[in-house]
C-alpha cells in the first residue's frame, strides 16, 4: 500500500517520497544504505539551519561533533517522544564494557544477565538471543548499574551505543563507505523491531539488527518533526547550503601549495 504523505512543504515531501520507495525497495541492504544516510544528511542539516545548536553540542563535546552522537541528538530531539530512539544496545555496550575494560566484567555481565535465558528448564535455554526489548534509556541504565552512573565518562560513552549512534556507526557507514554491512549487524529483524543475535564472525559477541520499517519511521517522524521545528522558527529548511563547500575549500588549500 502506498504512504502519501499529508504535507505541501517541498523539503519533507522530498524525504516522504524516499520513505515510500524505501517500503517498496527490492533490497534491504539499498533500503538501509538510503535510508540511514537520509537520517545522516537531516542531523547534518539541522546543525546547518541551528548554529547555536551546534555551537552547544560543539562546546559540550569538546569540539568536532561525532557524526554518531549528532544523529543520536537529532532524533532524541526531534522525535523525543518515539519508544525506541532513546534506547542504548545494553548488550553490545556491556560486551564492549567486558572486552576492553576486562577489570569490569562482572558489572558488565550483571548487565547481560538480565537480559538473557538462564532457565535451564526452558526449551530456548542456550539458544535464545538476548532480548532486544529489555533495552532502555542510559538514564534507566544507570539507575540499574549504580557503577555506570558514578563514572561520567562511561556513562557519556554509552551514548554511543544508542539506537542512533549504531545507526550511523554499524549501519550507515560500512554501506556507505564499504558497500557492506558491519560484522556487528545482522539483517533478521523484521517491521519495526530491533533483535539481538548471535555473531557469525567468532567474536562471541553479540550482533544487533533494526527491522527497515523502524528506521522508516523514523525517518518520516523525525523530518516531520524538524520540519514543524523550522516553521516556528520562521526558517525554510535546508536554505543557503552549499553542499559542496567543504570541498571547495579544499581545493582552494591544494591551489594555495602550488608554487
């Protein structure tokens, strides 16, 4: 069935008609491609439209801004109300609080094991993925690991592993960059999910997967959003971007070297 969207402003009409092709898309892996890069490119914009918003995070963060931690902020803001955008990967980030800080591994699988089978009389006991709908908000974490929440820094860390920040790290850019997905990602959830599963690479990690028609929503919700944003704002989106800028002033410091 095809979406049409209930909107005359040309900029979201734009990413609306991304949305309906990616829902009738023959690929996932070109579905993601566009879609997680639509995301990027709206994070990207907003900052762009927002300076004082990006003179804020800049000074926050302690300068460049992560790409990751942008589209993590973009969606927090602009579909703040959304069940899933301010969820952390629990069990990718406390796989990762185990492998590099080996030290903590026994608060990392307190993490873990709240989130996994241990009841050897059930059926799935040793099979079953960890449970993707167990992930929560990195405030909810913290109240359940009082070691998270007295560590700044780790917990500012786990940002990193939100929902949106995966998005860009594990998604957007090996298909961007690589034209592959992550070995950290799997391609088995489905609608509007996100699941665990286990990793094919050896690691013994977990991977992580969001169902296509999650990120969809998203999209749609959170142009929408941002385009309602603007409008209060008395501001077109997307107005006076010269995309290819950065790129210009490149050139011009390699022209500048020629003697």
């Amino acid at each position: 069935m095809k979406y049409t969207p209930l909107t005359t402003d040309p900029f979201e009409h734009f990413f609306y008609k991304h949305a309906q092709w990616l829902e009738e898309a023959w690929s996932v892996t070109a579905a993601n491609t566009l879609a997680t890069s639509s995301l990027d490119a709206l994070a990207e914009i907003w900052l762009h439209d927002f300076p004082d918003a990006k003179k804020k995070l800049e000074k926050e963060v302690g300068g460049t801004i992560p790409a990751s931690i942008r589209l993590a902020r973009f969606l927090k803001q602009f579909i703040p109300n959304d069940p899933d955008v301010n969820k952390v990967a629990v069990v990718c980030f406390a796989e990762d609080w185990k492998h590099y800080r080996p030290q903590d591994a026994h608060v990392a699988d307190l993490i873990i094991n709240k989130r996994v089978n241990k009841d050897p009389n059930d059926v799935f006991f040793g099979h079953e993925p960890p449970r993707a709908y167990l992930d929560v908000p990195r405030d909810e974490l913290a109240r359940e690991c009082p070691e998270l929440a007295a560590n700044l820094n780790l917990l500012a860390l786990a940002e990193e592993y939100e929902y949106g920040a995966i998005l860009y790290s594990l998604y957007r850019c090996p298909l961007v960059h690589a034209a592959t997905n992550s070995n950290r990602t799997h391609g088995f959830a489905r609608g509007e999910k996100s699941m665990y599963y286990w990793s094919l690479d050896g690691s013994g990690r977990v991977t992580i997967g969001f169902g296509i028609h999650l990120i969809i929503r998203w999209l749609r919700n959170a142009v929408t959003g941002y385009v309602q944003t603007c409008h209060q704002a008395g501001l077109i989106p997307a107005s006076n971007i010269d995309a290819g800028s950065s790129q210009e002033e490149r050139f011009k410091r390699l022209w500048s070297k020629i003697k």
